[in-house]
C-alpha cells in the first residue's frame, strides 16, 4: 500500500515509535506472558507514558490529541507482535472510554476520560451476558430507579479488563418490555483485582474512584489466546448508582453502543490485520533461511505461491483497514464499511497464521516459534465484537436497504 494513500509525516512518525516499543519492550516479554496468561502491568506504565493509551483524545482531556488512523496504526504494529498488547489498547480506548467522550457529559468526561487516557487506570464495556453475546437486545440486567440513584442487578460476561479495570460502561434495562429502546447505559466504578501488581508499577488503581458496593470481578477466563489480556465475568448485585452516572439519555444506550461496535471493529479489523502481518513475516523469513532438498524452502513454487497468497490478501485487508478508518475520521458514513474490514480481516488473519504454522513445518507447532501464539491469538477475532456471521448480517442489510 502506498503510504502517502493515507499516512502523513506524523502518521510515520507514529508507526515508528509504536514498532520500536513493540521490538524492544514487548517482543521480549509476549511469550512469558502469554505462557503465564500474566497482565503486562509494566508496559502498561511505560504505552500510558508513551500515550498509546489515549491516542484520539484531545490533549486538554489527557490524550495525545491525535487521529483515528494513528490510531490504528498503534493497534496494528502492536498486534504484529503481540495481539493481547494491541488488544488492550484497542478494548481500553474505544470500548471502555469513547461511549464517555461520545455521549458523556461534560463533567464526566473531565471525571473519568483523564484517568482513562493517560493509563491511570484501566476501562472495560460491560455489554455481553451469558444469554445476550450476538444478541444484544436481549440484555437481562437491570436498572430500577429508587431514591435518586439506579440499582443494577446483573452479570456481564467475557469482560475485557473485567478483573484489573476500574471504570466500566455497563449496558441496563430501564424500561422492561420496550426492548432495545429501554436499554441505558451507566458509568460504573470498582477497585482492579490486581491491586498489588498495580500499586508496584505506579498505575492502575485510583484511590479517589468511589467504589461501587456490590460491583466486582467474577470468574477471570482461562483463554486459547489473547492470554496476557484480561477477561473476566463482572458482577452487579444491587449496585446503587447516582442518577449522574447515567452515560447519554435514558432508553439511548443501544442505539449509543452500536455505534461504539462499529467503530470498535475497525480496531479488530487493523489488530486482525496486525496478526496475519506478524505471522507473514515470520513465514518469510523462515521460509528464506530454513533448508530442505539442498535449498532454501522458499524456493518451492508451492511456498511462493502461498507467500504470494498471502501478501496479497494482506494488501487488500490495509486498504479495507484503512478506507473504514478514513471514512470514521471524516463524518462519513462507516458501518458497511466497517463490517466489511472486520470480516475480511479477521478471517484473513487466521488462514494466514494457519499458513505459517504449516509453512514452519514441525517447528511451527512448538513455542520456540511465535507462529502458534499468533494462531491462538487469531480464533477469538472471528468472534468478538461481533462474529463473522454477524458482519454478515450487517453487510447484507446495507446492500438490501439501498435497493
């Protein structure tokens, strides 16, 4: 892909910052976590510091005041090294803290967007739940007005961040048989579980945060990939939560989240994207140096092909990547379009790692390669923030209503 098609000198500038922290600061440290499923606290502190943590936001609510295709070139050179880093910046931005910069008032943006921006602390979307994940309209927690406040019941399932996280935007039936058009959306807070491990680094707890009683972290998930990402259940049992704390207009928090989704997936379309470029990498220069028959293993017309396969496919996926992104960062229109990249991407993203692993023969089936932490890591891009089939759905409903 051409780089002056979409990128700017700071947008270069940018990529070139984000790929030295990822070779020098995660590469080393991907496999331990992912083998120990352990929270990368300490890179945590040093992206917060970096400003990888609030990257759209402006400056005076503590972010780095940059824009949405910077955004996603953060997302994608992290996740060519590790997904479970590109994915904590991804799940921390758009889900935990943009529904506050898009619909939050002011005095909450100055509140909590701060804290969130700069890596203080940790956010996290509470939307799906053990009988609502596709279906999000089925949403079974409650909010029941009482004394000036809410009191939520109810349990949120595959949390990103839902054990270190401290601030949250949970999803809520105010008006009970309205369907999707009685669904709010709050703003909730609780300590991160991982208190010690955040008090050693210097971030991720913020004593002034107002904990929530009867809101916490249930059971933390054990994953196939994304291991050094956090996801756990969160809990809600009569949390009572004052009446500011509502996130936009009562009955708007549906409509308010899809908008959230659609830009999320974006984000899973260039950390996808980030994925199968990590592994095509690898593949290459394995392929170039691993010898078989006397020569190198890339010199079989049978692996050209299949590089070539691949490097092609990965240059559609930028350019799907990037139109999507350009379009959000320009008011248009962005949802088809977003579909579109999440889909392609993601799906690319695990015949690419499949390739690899294949490509490495024997070895890529072991941990001494990074190829089989990449294909792990692919699976669940075809699942979350909205499955494949899902993308489908919303492809076919755009190009239906324009007949």
């Amino acid at each position: 892909m051409d780089d002056a098609l979409y990128f700017t000198e700071q947008h270069l500038a940018t990529r070139e910052m984000v790929r030295e922290f990822a070779r020098d600061e995660v590469a080393p440290v991907a496999a331990k976590c992912d083998a120990e499923a352990k929270f990368p606290w300490e890179n945590i502190r040093k992206m917060g510091e970096l400003g990888l943590l609030g990257v759209p936001w402006p400056e005076q609510l503590g972010g780095a005041g940059l824009d949405l295709i910077s955004y996603m070139i953060v997302i994608n050179e992290l996740a060519k090294v590790d997904a479970s880093h590109g994915l904590t910046v991804s799940a921390h931005t758009t889900l935990g803290t943009s529904p506050i910069v898009n619909f939050g008032t002011d005095e909450q943006k100055k509140r909590y967007v701060p804290l969130l921006a700069s890596g203080r602390v940790m956010g996290g979307f509470g939307l799906t739940e053990p009988e609502a994940g596709s279906d999000a309209g089925g949403t079974r927690t409650t909010a029941v007005r009482k004394n000036g406040c809410y009191v939520l019941n109810g349990v949120k399932r595959f949390i990103t961040h839902g054990s270190v996280g401290e601030i949250f935007v949970v999803t809520a039936v105010t008006s009970p048989g309205q369907g999707t058009k009685g669904i709010s959306s709050f703003i909730l807070t609780k300590p991160t579980n991982d208190l010690a491990a955040a008090e050693s680094v210097g971030v991720g707890h913020e004593p002034s945060l107002a904990a929530m009683p009867g809101f916490r972290a249930g059971k933390k998930e054990d994953k196939l990939g994304w291991r050094a990402s956090d996801t756990a259940e969160l809990i809600m049992e009569d949390v009572e939560v004052p009446a500011e704390n509502m996130l936009g207009a009562e009955g708007q928090g549906f409509v308010n989240f899809m908008r959230t989704l659609d830009s999320g997936r974006i984000g899973i379309a260039s950390l996808s994207l980030g994925i199968a470029e990590g592994a095509f990498q690898q593949a290459l220069v394995y392929t170039s140096t691993r010898k078989q028959f006397g020569q190198p293993v890339a010199n079989f017309q049978g692996v050209q092909f299949k590089l070539s396969d691949l490097a092609t496919e990965i240059e559609a996926g930028k350019h799907l990547m990037f139109h999507a992104a350009w379009l959000a960062q320009h008011g248009k229109t962005y949802s088809k379009e977003a579909a579109m990249a999440k889909l392609f991407c993601s799906e690319l993203a695990m015949r690419a790692t499949i390739a690899s692993v294949q490509l490495h023969g024997g070895y890529g089936y072991t941990k001494d390669y990074p190829v089989e932490r990449f294909m792990r890591d692919a699976k669940i891009c075809e699942i979350g923030e909205g499955t494949s089939e899902i993308q489908r759905i919303v492809i076919a409903r755009h190009l239906l209503g324009s007949i």
